[in-house]
DNA sequence: CTGCAATCTTGCACATCATGCAACTTCTGG
DNA sequence: CCAGAAGTTGCATGATGTGCAAGATTGCAG
C-alpha cells in the first residue's frame, strides 16, 4: 500500500464521508439525508463527496468491493476432484466468513443496521440487487475456466440458482425480523437449497 | 373497462409516453434522452408526463405489472397432486407464453430493443431486478399457502433458485449475444437447471 | 530550502429529475 | 346548462450529479 501523507489523508476523508453516510441514513433515513448533509459530517465540500465517491449510494457502497473478490478467488482456486456444486458452496461460505470478519468492523448493531437499510430502501436494494449480479456474473466467467464442461449459460444457471436461492432466503429472514443467528441460518439453507435442487424438497 | 371519454385520452396519453420513451431510448440512449423530449415527442408537458409516472425509468416499466400478476395466480392456482417444482416450472411457463404473446405487442424487434435497453443500462438493470425480487417475494407468499410443508424462507429459497437460475442464464445469453430462440432457450434450461440442483450437472 | 509538478480540494455554473401548489381546461352526470 | 370532478399546465423549489478553473497541499529533484 501506499502509505504517502496523501494517500492516508485520501483514505482518511473516504472513511469519514463513509462513516458520516452510514450514520445519519440509519439515524433520518436514507431519503431524508442529503449529500450536502454527509459532506459537511465529514467537513469536506460536496463536490469533494463526489470526487470520492460518483454516486450517493456508492458512499455506502463503494468499500465493498473487496468483498466481492473472495468467492470469485475460491473459484479460480478450485481444489483437485473438488465438485462444482462443493466449489460454489466453499466460495460462498467463504465469503460469508469474511463478512462477518471484515464487514464494517466486528460491531453486530452497525452490520445490523447496514443490511436493514440495504434490505429497506428501494434505491439501495436495486443497487444490492445489481452488485450481486454482476458478481454472478464474474463468478460465471470464473467457473468456467475452471470447469471446461461448463458453457457460460450453464455456468450462469447453476452460480444464478445459488446465488438467487440464498439472497431471497436472506431477504425473506431479514424481512420476517429474524434473528441474526437465523438470517445466516436462512443464507446457508437457501445455498443448500439450491445445490440439492428444488425437485427435492428440504426435510424436516 | 372505463371506457369513458376522460378514460379513454388517459390511456392514450401513457401509450404515446410510453411508446415515445422506448422508441427515444433505443434510438438514442437511456441517459441521452431527457424526460423532456419524452413529453415533447408525446405532445404533453413535463408535469403531465410525472402525473402518469413516478419516474423517468417508471414510462418504460410502468405497463409490465400485468405480466407479475401470472406466476402468482399459477401458483395459487396448484393443482392436486402438483409437486411443487412442477408448480413452479409451470408458473415459468406460462408468464414466458404470456410474454411473447403479449410482452409489446408481437413486434420482435421492439422486444428485442427492450430486452437489451433492460439488460444494458445499468439504471433500468437495477429496477428490472428489483422488479423480479419483489416478484418473487410475492410468489414465496403465495407457494405457503398452496404448499403448507413449507416455511416461507424455504419457500423464498426454492423460487429464488429457479428465478435466480433463470435470470442469470437469460442474461448471460443476452450478453453474449445469442438469438431470440437460443434467449428463450437459456431461460428453460435455467428452470430445468434450479429443479434439478446445482449438484446435478447438466446432462450432455 | 526552493521551486516545480502532480494531486487534491473547492466554488460556481449548469443540466436533469422530481415534487408541491395553484390556476386553468376538459369531461361527467344530473 | 351547470357544478364539481379529474386532468393539464406553468412555476418555484430542492436534490443529485458534472465540467471547469482556480487555489491549496503534497511529493520530489536539485
């Protein structure tokens, strides 16, 4: 890393607008908050938000993108004889693993209310939805290398089936005010859900 | 049907902003058409074109809250002795028959503009997602009450893994490029892929 | 230390989307 | 024909986002 003056400064402000941003949607809401607002919590100009972060919502989002590089990684690293379907299950239990490791800090109530404003507001869950999708996609791009049996539609069914399988799982918890013990219950149940097919259904 | 005087001009004033804002963003891009051209090309002011729709990507959407309606009522109406992936292929199959049917009229080329309108602009990507996971949301409500073995997290992870497969695979085939027929294809053969399980690879 | 170049910050003008309000027009039903 | 309901319009206003140029800060070579 690069750890000049400048680019700590750099890192500095970005956090703060972060921090500042994550704040204030859960304390007024995601709607009722301004971009002036959060820029002048980080005691930055508006237009520096912006020179940090090109949309609104990507001051929430835009630290995540780390995230999004495990399961394709787990992908890439597929071990010897290891299944497609046991590949897809370790690239996402892996990921899980790191959020709650890296998410925002250990801190449950902050991790707590980030999902329930990503699961809440529109503008947010339509940009959740597509960052998970165009990590499908990537994933997709990554299987095959891996699985050369595999074409990209193929690929794209199974990682979509996973995928889509534990996301609706984890919005449908979250929207029943589960616990967060059974929110990451229902994400692994949707996971294996989907790798056991929705021709068998779950036992009791 | 109304089938009043006022009713009547309504529905034409919607169709002609609806048909003038698809006909605008494909021929010259989403972002590079202004709501103003729209009210323009359909001969109404701005404020008239924001009483008929919330938003801007709302003229392109706004009429397609028909076809959700399909899977939901398939679902509610199971029939004896239906396994529940049945049900839910079926569902499938009926909401695409519906769609090509009724999608845009009959016009191939207008679909195909609006498909690719839809998986290209990342705006209106992030409302069609939306749009499918409040769909699906509403399919798990209405599989509990036909199929009451299951919970609704399970029945959100099982219809989250055939839309998900699906709308992975259609939009794979979209991004690279395939034919109508081979769209509709990969749509089938994600369903086929979900009810299946992802530890059952495609068979050749 | 000095000066120059690269980078970051800021203010300002401007385009666009979206909402509230009040006046105006058109349609409906009696 | 008339009174009220519903639809249309313009205007003011607020918010997000971009381009540009001037100013401040940092990095680096001499």
């Amino acid at each position: 890393m690069d750890d000049s003056l400048r680019e700590r400064k750099k890192r500095q402000t970005r956090q703060a607008l972060a921090a500042a941003a994550l704040r204030l949607f859960t304390e007024q809401g995601y709607e009722r908050t301004t971009v002036a607002q959060i820029a002048a919590a980080a005691d930055v100009s508006v237009r520096t938000l912006f020179n940090h972060f090109p949309t609104k919502d990507d001051v929430l989002f835009g630290n995540d993108e780390h995230a999004a590089e495990i399961p394709v990684r787990v992908i890439a690293g597929r071990r010897p004889r290891e299944s497609v379907s046991a590949l897809l299950v370790r690239a996402y239990e892996e990921m899980l693993a790191d959020n709650r490791v890296n998410g925002l800090g250990t801190d449950t109530a902050v991790l707590a209310g980030y999902v329930r404003l990503v699961t809440t507001v529109p503008a947010l869950q339509a940009r959740a939805l597509r960052s998970n999708h165009q990590l499908q996609r990537r994933m997709a791009y990554a299987l095959v290398e891996v699985a050369p049996e595999l074409d990209l539609v193929g690929a794209a069914a199974m990682i979509g089936a996973v995928a889509g399988a534990a996301q609706a799982a984890a919005f449908m918890s979250m929207e029943l005010g589960q616990s967060d013990r059974q929110f990451w219950a229902a994400l692994r149940r949707g996971v294996e859900t989907a790798v056991r097919g929705a021709a068998h259904p779950p036992r009791r």
